[in-house]
C-alpha cells in the first residue's frame, strides 16, 4: 500500500506560520491565529482538522463564523479536507445529532447564538448531553458587540482544543481584544483539574519566537502599474457630484470619473448595455477605461489566462462589466459577481465550477471585495487588477493574498495597479486616502507588505507627509471639501478637523519611519526626507517588516523553517500514482486499491482530491456527484 496522504492535503498550504498553529493547538489546547485572511485562515484551520482525523476518525469538530461565511468555510473545508458538515447553520429542534458511528461536522453561525428565540441549537444540545467537542473553531471579530462568551458559557460549551481566528488590524486595539479571547479560552476549553495556569494566557508565536501572519505568498510581489492620462478639458467645465443637502461629494474612490463629475457621456454611462458606438463615447471622455482595455486585450490573446478585476462601488462593477461585453461582443467567458443579485455569483459560473455543469471557466471575473474567496480554485488567477482603491491598504493587500498561493510556487499573480499622470484621480487615492492609512496595516506582527513593492512608493510616502503637514500647520475654511475628497475623510467638516485628521495621520507615519527629528522642524528638508525615506523603504521591501517596541518599521529576523511534510520516497510515489490517473475507468481499480485501508474521513478527503485532479487537471467536466456514482458502481460491479 503506497503512502497517499498528499492527496488528503492537496489543498492545503505548510508555510511555518500554519504549521506553528496546531503546534500551538496540541501543546495548550488552544491557538490564536492572528491576521489569517480568506482562504489562508481555512487552511491553516485545515490542518488544525487534519491532526484531529488523525487522532480520533469520526470527531465532534464545530465551526462558528458570520453568516455570510459560513458558505466560505464549507467549501473549503470540503475541497482541501473532504469533509461534507452535516449541519449548517442554524437546527433549533434537531434530535439525535451526534452519532460515534459518524464525524459530526458543524458550522454555526455566531449571529444565531445571539438572538434571543434560539432555543435548543447544536451547541446547547451537545452541552446538556455532557458532550465535549474535540475541536471548535471560532472566526468573528472579537470586538465591539461580537462576544459570545457568555452565549457559550449558558449553553455549557466544552471543547478539547479551540482555535481562534483574530485578524491583527491594529496593535493599539489588541490589548483589549486579548482580554476577549482570554475569556472566551476559559469558558470553553476543558482542562484537567490538576492542570496549573488557570489563568489561560494567550500564546502567540511562531517556531522562531515572533508572531507572524504569515500570507499564502511565495517570492516577490509582481506588481505592474498602468499609466493612463484624462484629458483636462473633459472635467474643465463641471463639477464633483454633491450630496446636495451636505455639499458632501458622493464618491472619493478616485478611479470612476463617471461617479465623480457630472460628465455629459453619463447618460449614456447608465445605460443598460453599451454597443460599440457607445463605448466609443465612454473612452473618449475615460482615459482610464481605454488603458484598461488595452491591457484586457492583450491579456486575453492568452486562453490560460485568468482574471479578477477587483471595483469598490457597486456602479463601477456594472460599468467595467458593460464595456468588458462590449469589447468582447459578448458574455461569454466573463463572470460577474453581483451582491445586489440573489446568487453567490453569475448563475452559469456557479453550475460550471461548483457543480461541473458548466462547458468553460471564466476568463474573467469582476468583482467586488464582498464576493469576498468565493472563487473555486483561485489557484489558477494569473492577473489581479485593481480598478478601484479600497480605503484601507489592509484590504489592498487582501485582494492578493486571498488567492491562496501555494508556498511552493515560484510564480505569483500579476498585480496591477492605475496610476494617472497627473494625480487627480487613482494617483490621488494612492498617495493620499491609501497611503494616509498605512498605520492600519502593520503591527508587531512580522509579514511582507506589498506597499513597499509599488513603483515610485518614495515619492507617493514624500509627497503624502509634506502635505499632512502643510494642512496640519495651515488648515483654512476653503480646503475641507478638498481634504475631504482627496483623504476620503467625510467626518471632517472645519478647519480644525481638517487639521486634527492630518496631524493624527502624519504622527502615525512619522512614528512608523522613525522621522520625528526632520518633521519637527517648522520648515522640512526636502533632501533629508527624501533620503530617509528612500533608505528605508529600500531596507524593507520584500521583507518581513514589523513594529519593534518604539513602534518603529523595521525588518523582522527569519526564524527556522520547520521540516518539509514529505520526504523523496513519499514524494515519488505521489508521482507515480498521479500519473497513473488517466481519467478512465480502469482508474477506479487503482483508486480502490489505494483507498481501502482508509478511515472513512481520510476516504473520503482522498476522494475529493482525486475529483479535483481529474476535474482540474484532465479536464474531465465530471461534478463530484456524478464521479462518486462511477466510484460506487465500479464498488459493486
């Protein structure tokens, strides 16, 4: 019987930081996993999973997530793991849930557990049968009202191991969110009596002492920047679009000109669909637009190329999506995610890649960043590009790093950036409403950031101090509306605010840079700032950076990396037996063969990736149903 656990964690990533997890998991019970986003939170919960498998084969395993995750979790956990939850969501009367003939497998949404006519879920039948869960995980922002410490504490939860999943946005807030998880570790995680360390304290580190986020990112970061130009002419002779009651623009995103001037073509902007003479009118007065088509056509002279084109407004999904029919005289090959819309995603993409229905996969898909690691296989995305800013540079960084790359890979997805020459628009956002908030995404948290891997980010940092602090020093009634827009700060509405927001968002950058001595001084050195910035922003590109104790940028120290999963033999024989795989029916033999002295989860979790193996990489348009009628029939005849 040859060794074919690689096919049980084909999905699943082994950098150090998801290793050191349930590392953690086993030594103390519990684990924080700090900043793990989309889908590298699941794969590190995957392995979290898999070590329980390994240990007992039909476990009592319970997820709690938001709502609209919980969609997420399943399918991760079914096409990295193979394991099919039999209850999702919300069971107020459900009988005789828990079987040992069976794994009992269990997502459970936290919004539930905080109304008050939930009566008798999942997690309170299991607390009054006196049953310990032998792995929770819990995925919810452990802040503001999101505590279900005591919903867990009435309902009598008890857990062997608990994992925590909270996202590290901010050093200055975790202090007390660490008070939350310690409370929550304590409430439901079973312990010996005789253990000492009642206390619970929260343990956060890798294998070398630090703790690390440690993204799904493999080499460099690929970032690619489009330049485009807008005609001065076109937005000369109108203005910003108000809230007419507040005199408050409506959008301050920067990459739609349509969403923000009162253009003449914006009629033709909202219409339903665009034929040729219609996008000719859009590009004559978007520049940005026509850079982006450009670069889609020549992406597209690719077949193996795939897309997402990731908006922030809801209007700039629609337009991208119109212009992208247009210029492709058709839909095909094009996926829309639309919230507005009752499905997850475009009806025909669903079918195609969840259910093996569909004839092609997308070449493209738009999106906003609540569709959220709804796509199937992200593995496969070779270009991301950035239509639009997100406000925060977390978010930025999110877009590319819930593509779940594997470690092991060498070659990362394009990522592309707009810029135009003169700063009005996505320069503006960059430099100002982007970058103003860089503070939003480091911490003591050691990880690479792909801010510092943007072109021209010297000059972007240079240009972003110089006039935070001109405003913070000389803020006047006539720039708020201007500070508004540019820094997306829609709270401020006086001077004053316009100078406490800037000054709050320059202290913020000076301490990171460590540049208190050049701003302090009434006048700034050019020449200084611009080699001090320039110094460290070529220190800290393309490492792991974090907050030192004076809360200071600066490199982290590489710790040990932890053995490889696999050695040559294991390897050679994932293979051999791969290649053995040829989508015929004589395949099942083998498979039989290789499967029969499996546990039912391991079986079943080994199933799922030879599915995804003839799916994915034979082409073989079969869904996972119809591949486990084959295997079954192939069982009995």
């Amino acid at each position: 019987m040859s060794n074919i656990e690689w096919l049980w964690t084909s999905g699943v990533s082994f950098d150090s930081y998801a290793l050191s997890v349930p590392e953690k998991l086993s030594k103390h019970g519990y684990a924080v996993a700090l900043n793990r986003m989309e889908t590298g939170k699941t794969q590190t919960a995957g392995l979290c999973v898999q070590d329980i498998l390994t240990d007992k084969e039909n476990p009592n395993i319970a997820i709690i997530c938001s709502e609209h995750l919980a969609r997420n979790w399943y399918f991760s956990m079914l096409w990295d793991m193979g394991l099919e939850f039999k209850y999702s969501g919300v069971f107020e009367k459900s009988l005789d849930l828990f079987s040992d003939a069976v794994a009992n497998f269990c997502i459970i949404s936290f919004e539930a557990l905080l109304r008050d006519n939930y009566e008798n879920p999942v997690l309170t039948q299991a607390g009054s049968s006196g049953i310990a869960w032998d792995l929770i995980v819990v995925d919810i922002p452990l802040s503001g009202e999101a505590d279900i410490t005591e919903q867990l504490r009435n309902a009598k939860v008890r857990t062997k191991k608990l994992l925590i999943n909270a996202p590290a946005d901010g050093i200055e807030s975790f202090d007390s969110r660490s008070d939350k998880l310690s409370a929550l570790v304590k409430t439901v995680l079973q312990r010996n009596k005789k253990e000492k360390g009642a206390d619970c304290p929260i343990i956060l580190s890798e294998p070398d002492g630090n703790v690390a986020a440690g993204r799904n990112m493999a080499g460099n970061y690929n970032i690619k920047t489009i330049s485009y130009k807008i005609d001065g002419t076109v937005t000369a002779k109108t203005e910003r679009i108000d809230d007419k009651r507040l005199g408050i623009p409506l959008y301050s995103y920067g990459g739609n000109i349509f969403e923000e001037y009162n253009l003449k073509e914006r009629k033709t902007y909202f219409n339903d669909e665009y034929g040729k003479t219609q996008l000719k009118t859009l590009l004559a007065a978007d520049g940005k637009l026509e850079a982006f088509l450009k670069e889609i056509v020549t992406l597209l002279a690719d077949s193996e190329n795939r897309i997402v084109v990731y908006c922030t407004s809801a209007n700039t999904v629609k337009y991208v999506s119109k212009a992208l029919w247009a210029c492709n005289g058709g839909k095909k090959g094009i996926c829309v995610y639309d919230r507005s819309c009752s499905t997850v995603t475009d009806a025909e993409f669903v079918n195609g890649e969840f259910y093996g229905t569909g004839t092609e996969e997308p070449n493209i898909i738009v999106a906003d960043d609540k569709a959220g690691s709804r796509f199937l296989n992200v593995e496969k995305i070779t270009h991301i590009i950035n239509y639009e800013y997100p406000e925060s540079p977390a978010v930025l960084e999110q877009r590319l790093t819930r593509t779940g790359r594997n470690p092991s890979e060498t070659k990362n997805p394009a990522f592309y950036i707009f810029c135009d020459d003169d700063y009005k628009f996505d320069g503006r956002m960059l430099r100002k409403t982007v970058l103003s908030n860089i503070g939003r995404v480091f911490s003591k948290i050691p990880d690479k950031n792909l801010l510092f891997d943007i072109d021209g980010i010297e000059e972007h940092l240079i240009v972003l101090i110089l006039d935070l602090k001109f405003i913070a020093d000389n803020a006047k009634k006539d720039m708020v509306e201007d500070f508004r827009v540019e820094y997306n700060a829609p709270e401020v509405n006086t001077a004053k605010d316009a100078a406490a927001t800037a000054g709050k968002r320059l202290k913020s950058i000076v301490e990171m840079f460590g540049l208190h001595d050049v701003v302090k001084q009434k006048e700034i050195d050019g020449e200084r700032l611009f080699t001090e910035i320039s110094e460290m922003v070529g220190k800290l590109r393309g490492k792991r950076v974090c907050l030192d104790e004076k809360g200071v940028l600066s490199v982290a120290k590489e710790g040990p990396k932890p053995a490889g999963h696999k050695n040559a033999a294991e390897m050679k024989n994932s293979a051999d037996f791969t290649k053995k795989l040829t989508g015929k029916k004589e395949d099942f033999g083998l498979i039989k063969a290789e499967t029969e002295k499996l546990s039912y989860s391991q079986k079943l979790s080994v199933l799922i990736g030879v599915w995804k193996h003839y799916r994915f990489d034979l082409k073989i348009p079969k869904s996972y149903k119809d591949f486990i009628e084959l295997y079954n029939y192939a069982e009995t005849h």
